[in-house]
C-alpha cells in the first residue's frame, strides 16, 4: 500500500537561541490510505504543532525550518499559496479541540457548514443546504433539519463537535487531522464521538491523524501510533506493538500510568519529573532526564533509530544495544 | 446640475435602495425578527425617527416655480422643496410669541395672527418651520459623516488588526497623530480648508472622528483572529479575504450597530457646537440655537427660539439611541435573548 501521506525530517522553529527552537524536531511517519495514526504524547511535546506544520497553518513567529510532507503525490511545502488554500479542508481538513470555539457564534451552523461545501465545490446554495442535511444526519446529529438554523450557542458540546465534524467531512478529504478531538467533552459524549468517527472512517475509507494524549482513545481507534517526546518521535509502531510490547522507556512509562490499568489501592505508577522546556532540553537523548534506564550513552547522543521488524520502530540507546548484542549472539 | 436635482436624485436613491433593502431584508428571518423586537419594545422611538426622516425627505424634494411669488422675484428662479412650499409665505415682519395674535417688539402688524405654532425669530420666519427645516440638515450630518467615518475605521481597524506587523504600525501612526491634535482645532482647520459646506463639515467631521473606533475595531480584530473558528475557517482553505468577510466582519457588526448610533447622536450634537463657533452648518439647529443665544436676554425672553431646537435635537437624539440600544440587544448573540 502506498502512503497516502508521508513526513520526513520535518522540523518546525521557534524564534530562540541560536536558529531557533526546533519545538518539532526532525519528525518522520507516514499514513496509509484508510489508516488511522495517533500521535501520543504530553501536553507540549508538540502534537498539534506538529499538525499545524502538515496544514502549513503554523502561528506566528513558528516556522518550518526544514523537513518534507509529501500528500499523495504532491508536495504539501513546496506548494503555492493558493494551491495550499485547496489542498485545506479539501484534501486534507482538520478538527479542533474547542468545539465551544470553533465555530462562528453569529453565523448558523448550517450556513458555516454550506460554506464549507461551496468553498471548494461548485454547488448552488440549495445543493449545498441538502448536503449539510445528510452529512448532519451522518454524524448523528438529532433533528437535523432544525439545527441546521441553530446558532452555536444553541446547540450542546458535543453538538458543536459534531457540527465541526459534519463541516471537515464536507469536501470528502482523504485525511482528517483530529487536533484531541475529545479532550473538551465529558466522558459519555467522547465515547460517543470516538464511535463516531471509527464508524466514519470505516464507511469512508479515510485517513485519519488522530492526536491525543487519551491512550484510551488511541486504543480504540487507532491501526499504528507514534508516540512523540520534546519534539521528536521515539517509538512508533501498529498498536499491538505499543500496547503490548513497548520499548522505549517513556512508552512504557506512559502505559503504566494509564489509570484504566490501576491496580485498586496502590499509587498509579507515574513518569518522575515534568517535561522540560525547549530551552533547556538536554543534550543526547531528550528523555534522559527523566528516564529510569538511563545510561551514559543517553546523555551524549542523540539515540538512532532502530527498526524492530514490522514497522515497529524505536529511538532509544538502550534498545539500540540490546538489540545489536542480540543479533551478535 | 443644480443642487435640488442632486437632491432629488439622492432621495430617488434611497427610497429604491430602501425599497431593496426591505425587499432583501424580508425574506431572512434574522432581520424581519430583529425588526420587529425592535418595533415592539421601541414602538414610539422608532415612529419618532420616522418622523424626522419624513421632514427630512419632504424638505428633499424641491423643484422650481409653481409658486405664486408676489413681488419676490429672486424666489421665483429658486427650488423649493416641499416643505418650503407647505410653509410658504408664512414670513413675518416682525417677532412674535406662538399663537400671538399681536406683533412683538413694535414691528409691523402679523400677516398671519396666531398661526405660528412656535413663534417666530428675529427676522420674522415661522420657527416651526426652521426647527422642521433642521431635520434634513442633522439627519445628512450624522448619516453622511458616519457613512464616511465607519468604512473608513474598519478598513483601517481591520487591516491593522488581522495582518499586524508593519500594517498595524503604519495605521496606528496615523491614529496617534490625529488623536494628538486637538479634536477641536483640527475641526477648525480642516474647514477653513475645506470650505463650509454641509459635504465639507461631514468630512471634517468623518476625519476626526474615525480614530476612536478605528482602536476599538484593531482590538477586536486582535482578539477575533486568535479564536478557534479563524483557525478552523484557515483549515477549511478559507482565503484571508474571506475570513475577515465571513468571520471578523460580522463579529463587528454589533460594534458597529453601536458606534453609529453613538456617533450619529454625537455628531448631531458637535454640529451644534461647530455652529456655536460659527462654522456649522447652513439651516442646522445649532445654528438656531446660536442665534438664539442673544435673543435669551431680551425682556420679555425670547425662549420659543431655544426650546424648540432644543427640544428638535433632543428628540432626535433621545430616539436613536433607544433605537441603538434595543438594536444591540437583538443584534448581538451574545446578548441574545430567548425570543422563539
């Protein structure tokens, strides 16, 4: 299978010392057609910059310094302004984590999401309207005839997400970036969107790049992961392989500490320390800080990646060594 | 081309432009159920300013002749709208209290005792007639000023805000320079400048005006172009142009619902002040009022004058900002009340 969309070394800066902070640094993956990735990682690692960098929506002053992010058989980087302003919501479309923003609150939704549908198809008004109808009734949006007229601040949370959802589908996009689609929403309506959108994306057959720090979610939905750390990816792999056999350390650190797997009356197991700022992201590995495994390697180099068969894939040194003293025996 | 055929013209305009509006406006429900909220809880003010637009469009539409002149001779070759014909030969010769039956101040006796509602000035003329005559005078003040002043503060508000950087720098140059100067004499100069026609006080006016909203609109558009729903319409392949039309314009629309009606009243009232000082406009109520000013000591007072400009521009004023504020109640969805 080809990759529907495919990222190398793709490094996005900050003004700061030096050429500036690589708050992503060197990313590399890629997505099949039809397949669902989910990007992992704490708050600040550089998820959603990550997304923002594949819609060249980068907020200023960010930039993206170096890297390529091929779509399909295009060139997302190279692309001209205008080309880029097709390519969104089009090829590629996203949804936000704020549903209570997300939206314009003096327009109808039903007029923001025929908007959407004109604004890259040449539909008159009344098509349009219908489409809005049925992509309501697709994304399970009760009574849809009437909210089509509702103001945002009529319409519930996951009403709202459910619009914004109706609106990335409008155009048919073989990708959709869901920037932590669920993190606003309490835990009934998250169960419900999460259906929702394995549902769609099975009917559809899109790709979908899914980006949350809620392992449940990922666990639900996702065919492959990469978890990413201080800007960089350190494990990716399909999600048999990050579930149950992790590797690098800080996957296992954030497994242990999912409180689906607590054990009743015991300390949920917790990764020591907090992330570190860009500014003082320490040389070698970024995890070494923090890491329980750390040896002196971790501190010197930037750790390599290692294949581990299947597209499993892992930065880290102590993985490196062990599987090279492996292959020796 | 004459004046009065302008005239004419401008009102052709806007009856059909109104005729289109309401035409439009008809079938989205957004504005037949704005106005009528508006009609039921401000039922009085909006039949006030109805009034006043009334005055104002029968004192537009003039034509030559058809009059009965007398001796006049000048009159017979100058355009009269409607009102000054409903008015017409109503001049005195002399001073009177309203409803005098008897001349004031020793003049000659009243052609038409007790006719005059108000009174008359000190050159004789009917004073309901001026206070009417003033409507057209302060409705083309505040409605032409601020049809100067808004676009131009948005324009400039709007593009400072959204794009930043050396845009904003430029804009916000021109802001602090202008609001450096003293409103006042800035006024002066620009109509010595100008000239001291009712176009030439409008734009000195628009001038002057535009600075404070234009701050407020490049703060709102700051704020605007953070939210989510920006970035989301950026993720949708929206182009710039199109967010600030679909998404930062209409996020103004209720600042500038407001700000026209504060400044329409306001600009009314600066007129009045510009009068004082001498430059105001030809016909206005400030100018009334002006001269007015020196008839107050005169024994017996002479107060028709006063109290009826006065009282003109105050109703004025008083009703479009009844109408203002109940527009910001309906028109603003973050005051939306619950109306279905």
């Amino acid at each position: 299978m080809t990759a529907l969309l495919e990222v190398k070394g793709l490094t996005a800066r900050f003004p700061g010392p030096g050429e500036g902070l690589p708050i992503v640094d060197g990313v590399d993956f890629h997505i099949d057609s039809g397949e669902v990735l989910a990007l992992v990682g704490e708050s600040g690692c550089g998820k959603s910059m990550t997304a923002l960098s594949l819609m060249r929506l980068l907020p200023k002053p960010g930039r993206i310094a170096s890297g390529r992010v091929r779509l399909g058989d295009e060139e997302v980087l190279s692309m001209s302004v205008n080309a880029m302003r097709r390519v969104r919501g089009h090829r590629m479309a996203m949804i936000f984590q704020e549903p209570m923003t997300s939206l314009n609150p003096v327009v109808r939704v039903g007029k923001q999401v025929m908007e959407a549908i004109r604004l890259h198809e040449d539909v008159s008004r009344s098509a349009a309207r219908l489409r809005s109808l049925e992509l309501f009734s697709e994304v399970g949006i009760p009574d849809p005839e009437a909210r089509l007229d509702a103001y945002p601040h009529q319409l519930s949370g996951g009403l709202k997400q459910r619009v914004m959802i109706a609106m990335a589908l409008s155009t048919r996009p073989e990708l959709l970036i869901a920037d932590e689609p669920t993190t606003a929403l309490d835990v009934t309506i998250q169960a419900q969107i999460v259906r929702l959108l394995r549902d769609l994306q099975r009917d559809r057959g899109m790709s979908i790049l899914l980006i949350t720090h809620d392992l449940g979610v990922v666990n639900e939905l996702s065919d492959r992961v990469a978890v990413m750390y201080a800007g960089r990816i350190v494990e990716t792999g399909s999600r048999q392989d990050i579930f149950k056999r992790p590797r690098h350390p800080y996957t296992r650190g954030l497994l242990r500490s999912n409180p689906a797997l607590a054990v009743p009356g015991e300390r949920l197991p917790e990764i020591q320390g907090v992330v570190p700022s860009p500014v003082e992201w320490p040389q070698g590995c970024r995890f070494s800080t923090r890491c329980s495994e750390v040896f002196e390697p971790c501190r010197i180099d930037v750790p390599q990646t290692t294949n581990l068969g299947e597209g499993h894939r892992c930065d880290c040194h102590g993985v490196t060594s062990s599987t090279n003293s492996g292959d020796g025996a | 081309m004459a004046d009065w055929v302008w005239s004419n013209v401008v009102v052709a305009l806007l009856l059909m432009g109104t005729g289109g509006v309401v035409f439009y406006a008809r079938r989205s429900r957004m504005w037949t159920e704005t106005f009528s909220d508006l009609w039921r809880r401000r039922r009085f003010a909006v039949l006030v300013i109805g009034f006043y637009v009334l005055v104002a469009l029968l004192d537009s539409v003039a034509w030559v002749g058809g009059m009965d002149q007398g001796e006049d001779t000048v009159a017979r070759y100058e355009a009269q709208s409607i009102l000054d014909r409903l008015f017409a030969g109503s001049q005195e010769r002399s001073y009177s209290a309203p409803f005098a039956d008897v001349e004031f101040y020793g003049g000659a006796p009243l052609t038409h005792p007790g006719a005059h509602i108000l009174g008359t000035d000190l050159i004789g003329r009917d004073v309901l007639y001026l206070s009417l005559k003033g409507a057209r005078v302060a409705l083309l003040i505040g409605g032409l000023t601020s049809l100067l002043a808004i676009p131009l503060a948005l324009l400039f508000g709007i593009s400072a805000g959204y794009f930043g950087g050396r845009i904003d720098d430029v804009v916000f140059f021109v802001m602090s320079t202008l609001a450096s100067m003293p409103g006042l004499l800035l006024l002066i100069a620009l109509i010595m400048v100008l000239g001291k026609s009712t176009v030439a006080v409008c734009f000195a006016l628009a001038i002057t005006g535009w600075v404070g909203f234009c701050r407020v609109v490049r703060g709102e558009t700051f704020k605007l172009r953070e939210l989510e729903y920006v970035s989301a319409a950026r993720a949708l392949g929206v182009s710039e142009f199109g967010i600030i039309v679909r998404h930062i314009l209409p996020n103004l629309m209720h600042l500038v619902i407001i700000t026209f009606v504060l400044m329409f009243s306001g600009l009314v009232l600066s007129e009045a002040i510009l009068s004082w000082l001498g430059i105001g406009v030809d016909g206005s109520w400030g100018q009334m009022i002006d001269q007015a000013r020196n008839e107050l000591s005169r024994d017996p007072i002479v107060w028709w004058n006063i109290v009826s400009a006065g009282l003109a521009l105050f109703g004025l004023i008083l009703a479009v900002n009844f109408v203002g504020d109940a527009l910001r109640d309906t028109l603003d969805p973050r005051t939306l009340r619950e109306t279905e």
